[in-house]
C-alpha cells in the first residue's frame, strides 16, 4: 500500500472512529466523553534506515487509523477506555520481522492546558510475505474530577512520539 493509500485509509477510519465514545447507557448520557483527537501531523511515522532519506532505505511506515471506545464515570472521576489501531507497512531495509514504534496519550483540560501526557511502546511484527500488519492497543486514561462533573469539554489527544526530522517529513509530505 503506498502513502496516499494508506493515508485515505487513516482518513477514512479516523472519521469513522469519531463517533465511537460514548456513555456505556442512557443514565449517564448527560455525562458525556471527553473529545478523543488523533493528532494529524503526529497520525503517522515514517521510519529510515539511520542516515537514509529514499524509499530503498524505509524500514516501515505506520498510522494510527481509527478508535473506539466509552467513558465510565465513578465518584472520584471519569475512566476513558479507548481502543486505538494502528496500521504498518513494512519498507525493503527493515531487518527483522518487527517494527517498533512509540505514540503518546496526552489529557488536556477544557482551556487546552495539558494535565498529563504519557508515552507507550508498541511492536508490529510483519507475517513473512505480508507487507502490512495492524496492532490494537488498550488504554484506559483516567480524568480526575469530583462527583457529578462531566468531562465532555475535556480532550484526549493521541499521536505517535516523532524526532524532529520524523515531524518535519510529515509536514513536507503532499496530503492527498
């Protein structure tokens, strides 16, 4: 799969996945989520062979595609239990049969301030003669709040972990 289908297919689950938090029932559904976001400069990674910059040197290639999830609310906060997915494609200089990568989780209060961010890592290991593999990841990030205050304004922001040469390949890339 090259980058522009991969990235129509990030795009098309990421809208999907919008739509997937939710209370658990109908009692809490004036409690509502909190906004999940995939980030999109940080929605994917692109991994070289150190010191490499063409296609002959890609060791692989990832997107955090979708999510899904719910909020369970308690007396002392507001657990959000996210499924996050991610996709990979293998690239001709990886060694090995797994790639590795690093997202973040990062909780952010109504105003944007950040409460808290925290880092995951995350293997995909690519089936011999497969050149695309996938992961889902658990989270269960937790909101501090008192009884009966709703997180629906608070964010949840999700993306991967990238060096500032990764970031600005991201940002150079032509978006199709």
């Amino acid at each position: 799969m090259g980058r522009p289908a991969l990235l129509a297919a990030g795009a098309v689950l990421v809208l999907s996945g919008c739509s997937g938090l939710g209370p658990k029932d109908s009692a809490d559904a004036a409690l509502a989520c909190p906004k999940v976001n995939i980030v999109r400069d940080l929605q994917e990674v692109t991994v070289f062979r150190p010191g490499g910059k063409d296609l002959t040197d890609l060791e692989s290639r990832a997107a955090l595609v979708d999510f899904t999830g719910n909020c369970d609310y308690t007396s002392d906060g507001v657990t959000v239990n996210v499924n996050v997915y991610l996709v990979a494609e293998r690239g001709p200089a990886l060694q090995g049969t797994t790639a590795k990568y690093q997202y973040f989780v990062a909780l952010a209060q109504p105003d944007d301030t950040l409460v808290s961010k925290a880092y995951f890592d995350t293997d995909v290991t690519f089936v011999p003669g497969q050149p695309r593999a996938g992961t889902r990841e658990e989270l269960a990030p937790k909101i501090p709040l008192p009884k009966d205050a709703n997180a629906k304004d608070w964010k949840i922001y999700l993306g991967f972990q990238l060096t500032p040469e990764q970031l600005n390949f991201n940002r150079t890339q032509v978006k199709k």
